[in-house]
C-alpha cells in the first residue's frame, strides 16, 4: 500500500485538526489490515514541520506502529517538510518493529534499497529509497539559471539508477521517492518554491526496469504521465489548504507483478494490474479484475 504526504499537526488558521487526522490514520490501518497487505510505503512529509509538536510525532509513531502490525512492514521516507535528524535518531529504535526509516539518500548497499518478506514468506519486495533532495546540494545558482532544472534533473535521474541497480531481480522492484516531477498538476499546500523548474525532474527520471514507483511531494492524486512503467503520487490524505481545494483524499496500492519464481529468470515488466482505494476499497479488488481507480469523497482535513 502506497501513502504519502500525511502533513500530521498542520492547522486550518487557529483550528486543530488532531482528530481529522487521527480519522484519516485509523482509515488507513483498516485498509492494511482489510486487504492483508504486504508492505506500506510512505513517501515522505509524515510531519507538517521538521520542529514538529510532541503530539504530531506521538500521533505518527502510533500510526507508524499500527501498520507495521497490520502489515508486517512499513518503509518510510523523510520529504522536505520532515526531520532527517528526527528520522535518524528514531530508526533504530523502530526497526525492530518492522518499521524502516530512510532518513536520507544513501547507496543500495548502506540502507538505500530495503528488503522486506512478504506475509507468507513466499515473496519479497526491495524497495529503493529516495528521500527528499534540496536543491542547494545540486543547483549552482551562480550558473544559468536555464541550466538549473537541467542539473537537478540529472542529479535524480543518477541516484534512481543507482539505487534501482542494487534491486534484487528475484524480488517485487519498488522505487519510492520524494521529489516533483515536471507536468505533475499541483493539489494544493505544496510548498511552491520546492515544486519550481530548479525542483523538477522528467519521467524518465523513473526507471523502467521497477516494477512500480510510489512518489510523494504533490498532493493531488495522479499517474505519471510519460513514465515507462506504473508511477503515480498517491496525494496527500488530508486536505492540505482550504475545504474548496479539489483534492480528495486518496491512496494506493497494486498486487504483486507476475513474475517467476526466485531461480528462473526474472521479468522487468510491470505489474498486470493494480488497484487504488478509498474507504470501501475491497468491493472494486476482486482477483481477476484490472486496474480501478475510487476517490474518497472530499474532506476539509489538510
């Protein structure tokens, strides 16, 4: 199951919205443990703000914890509104939980690509993780500033292949990054500054050899247009501005790729099929259907 850009202790003006999010987080505990999911996928801004209130970091560790109960494993990633430093300091405290943070970007070999069993031990997923990249480690902006989008496009495009190179071709092959990319419609809140030229990245950006790319950043849900194989933001659960934005409440997630057994010759191809849901989502995921799309009716969470 793929989620992303939770935003938890972010207000409405002076309004606290604790219990909108505590609804939204329970919404998606039920799913993991409705549909017996394998693996939750969190593509980054878990938190509003990277000097997050006690609260908001109690409300996202119980969440956190719950799903990797439902699911046995949830591999989170920071986005730019969370704390590397947070995330580093709660990592191994966690992973004994199931629970894997990836606080920042690092080679395959040193924690950039996870691997995690699925719930019967028949399968596994290696998961390449992406967190947020600030363009100040990439722009220099004493170059042309045409030259901008076209340094920091091809610093992501790098570190996708790299990390996508160390996925175990035996296994489910996810890439899960925090970044924008270009074309991508906005959904509201973004900060608009980290969604400019200078922050932007192509869809070919994307790998073709992953089986499915799980992106957050933007907060309207939608498919990748131009990637090579299944990518899409799953948007942010609650609603991040004002109750007229026209962002729904959304989340995803697809079945597993067909593919042979581990010790024939793996498949680049992508999934088949797969599914994204809302509340009920269990009545449009029947075995043999295809692809089904539902939205959540809209809420004034943000």
């Amino acid at each position: 199951m793929h989620t992303a850009d939770w935003h938890v202790g972010k207000k409405l003006g002076r309004i606290d919205r604790r219990a909108e999010f505590e609804q939204v987080l329970d919404e998606l505990v039920a799913i993991a443990r409705d549909q017996r999911v394998d693996l939750v996928v969190v593509a980054g801004d878990l938190l509003d703000r990277a000097i997050a209130p006690y609260d908001a970091i109690s409300l996202v560790l119980d969440a956190l914890r719950r799903l990797a109960d439902a699911a046995g494993h949830v591999v989170a990633i920071v986005g730019n509104h969370d704390s590397a430093v947070l995330f580093e300091l709660l990592a191994p405290l966690l992973r004994d939980m199931g629970i894997l943070l990836v606080p920042r970007i690092r080679r395959p070999g040193a924690g950039g690509v996870v691997t995690v069993a699925s719930r019967d031990g028949a399968e596994a997923a290696s998961v390449a993780a992406f967190p947020f990249l600030h363009e100040a480690e990439v722009v220099d902006f004493m170059a042309e500033s045409e030259d901008w989008f076209k340094g920091y496009d091809r610093r992501v495009q790098g570190i996708c292949r790299t990390l996508c190179e160390g996925l175990d071709p035996a296994t489910v092959k996810v890439l899960t990054g925090h970044f924008f990319v270009a074309g991508a419609e906005l959904g509201g809140g973004e900060r608009r500054i980290q969604v400019g030229p200078q922050y932007a990245a192509t869809a070919q950006a994307i790998p073709p050899t992953v089986h499915y790319a799980a992106l957050g950043h933007v907060h309207r849900p939608q498919e990748i247009q131009g990637a090579a194989v299944r990518a899409r933001y799953s948007g942010s659960i609650p609603r991040s501005t004002s109750p007229s934005a026209p962002t729904a409440r959304r989340w995803s997630w697809s079945r597993r790729p067909r593919r042979p057994r581990r010790g024939s010759p793996p498949s680049s191809s992508p999934p088949a099929g797969g599914c994204c849901g809302s509340k009920a989502p269990s009545r449009s995921c029947g075995p043999e259907r295809g692809p089904v799309s539902s939205t959540a009716p809209t809420s004034t969470s943000g």
